[in-house]
C-alpha cells in the first residue's frame, strides 16, 4: 500500500467541521476504472463530477455510483466467476458481492455507455447505440438492470471485470461509501462517452499525465483516485494490468486538521 502524499490535502468544504457523533454507515458502492491501450501505454477513462454536488463535487473520478437493491437479483443472467468468487476477493456475503458485481456493469454503462454484457457467455456487444433509451431508463430508474438485460437478451460478463481495491469513506464525513474498485477494459468497437449529468467532462489520460495535472492544480482527485491512479501508472500495457496479483483488503483513510487544512492520512 502506497503512503498518501504529504501534499494532499483536501478542498474547504469537502469535510464538515464537525464529525457526526455516530459515524453514518457506508453504503456499498462500485466503481470501474476503464482502461485501453494507447501510444504511450495505459490510458484510464476519468469524469470530472458537475460542481456542487452533494458528495465529491468537482473530483475527477472513475465512473461508479452506489449499490442499487435491485442489483441483487438472481435472476440477471451471469457469466464468468461465480457471486462466492467475488465475495472471497472483497470480504463480504456472495449476495452482497453479487450487487457488487451488477452495480459495476450498470453504474459503468449509465456513466460512460460502455456495456460489459453480450448476447452470450462468450460475446460482447460492440455497439452499444441502439441501447440508448434502455440506457436512459437505467439513469432514470425506471427499470432494473435485470430488466434491461433481460429485455434485450444480454448476458452480464462478469468475466471482463477484475477486483482491485476497497475504499471506505473516512467516519468523519456524512455520506460514507464502502466502495469496491473494478479494472475492466475497454470491449473493442465500444466507445466511452460523457453523456450523464454527472460528470462536466469526460477524457481518456495516461494515469501519469492525470496525477501531473493534480499536481499543477489542474484536477482535484479524492485520496482512493490518487493512489489507485500511482499504481496504474507503473504498469506498461493493460494486459500487465489484468495479470497483476492482488490482495484486496479494505482500507479506512483518517481525516487530520492542520490548522485550516484538511489532510487524509492512512491508519
């Protein structure tokens, strides 16, 4: 595990001055770190979120979101490894892992347009245009994505998808999330798009140019961001990406004040 820069520090307002007196319990979440071979080795798909909103406004993030209760569902027809896979790589109930699993696939599509699903266990859809009005109704929830898949005969590909991290928001803030961090790559003929209204921009970056860009001040990332970003940018192709081993294990930063500053540091 890296150590956090003794520069981060946090933008005024992220962090309450006072702490709830019972920490909020986390509320599951996924988020999916797109990645594609470029001329100069990885580039990693990142959103800028719209300014004002309620948590992160204004970082620039992976595309994700939290655990929809309808993600749960047994019945979204599902290929590669099992919900007890994923559950022993991220610590927590098959039930729970599965959602997990699903709200990647659907949080990465509603986000980006990107569909981690095909018409069979060994297909992946490579246009994904003539999902847009099922891609709205997911935004909009009016329909589950057991539904959606269902609709149009998909396949969830959980095979396309590799565990790699577990980020807790720190007990100090209101909204918490216990968010599992997903690698997936980019399915050729698919594109990544920034059409939500969460995100104020949307660009492909080497993850060494976008940690540049947070050090000119150009970008804002979240403490998970900025390290997960540092361990991308030590690997040459995305296939070295996929074959790295992993041990995930759940990590809990700690909010420190220094005087008007805000640090995150890692217990």
């Amino acid at each position: 595990m890296r150590e956090l820069p003794d520069d981060l520090v946090l933008p005024p307002g992220v962090v309450p001055d006072v702490a709830p007196e019972v920490p909020v319990t986390p509320r599951d979440a996924a988020t999916v770190m797109l990645l594609r071979d470029g001329d100069a080795g990885v580039e990693v798909f990142l959103q800028r979120r719209v300014q004002g909103m309620a948590f992160a406004g204004g970082m620039t993030v992976f595309p994700g979101g939290g655990v929809d209760p309808r993600d749960a569902d047994a019945s979204i027809a599902w290929a590669g490894p099992p919900a007890e896979w994923w559950a022993e790589r991220f610590a927590c109930p098959p039930e729970t892992a599965r959602a997990l699993v699903c709200a990647a696939v659907r949080e990465t599509f509603e986000e980006s347009g990107v569909l981690l699903a095909g018409p069979s266990a060994d297909a992946v859809v490579a246009d994904t245009s003539s999902y847009l009005e099922g891609r709205r109704a997911l935004v909009a929830r009016e329909v589950s994505l057991a539904r959606f898949l269902g609709d149009e005969g998909l396949v969830l590909r959980a095979d396309l998808l590799r565990p790699w991290a577990n980020w807790v928001t720190p007990v100090e803030e209101p909204r918490r999330y216990d968010t599992r961090f997903f690698v997936a790559v980019l399915p050729g003929g698919q594109r990544a798009d920034g059409w939500t209204t969460e995100a104020a921009d949307a660009v492909w970056q080497s993850p060494s140019d976008a940690l540049a860009d947070w050090r000119d001040g150009r970008r804002m990332l979240m403490p998970p961001t900025r390290v997960v970003l540092s361990e991308l940018a030590e690997f040459a192709g995305v296939s070295d990406v996929l074959v790295a081993p992993r041990a995930v294990e759940k990590i809990v930063p700690k909010v420190v004040r220094d005087g008007d500053e805000v640090r995150v540091v890692l217990p």
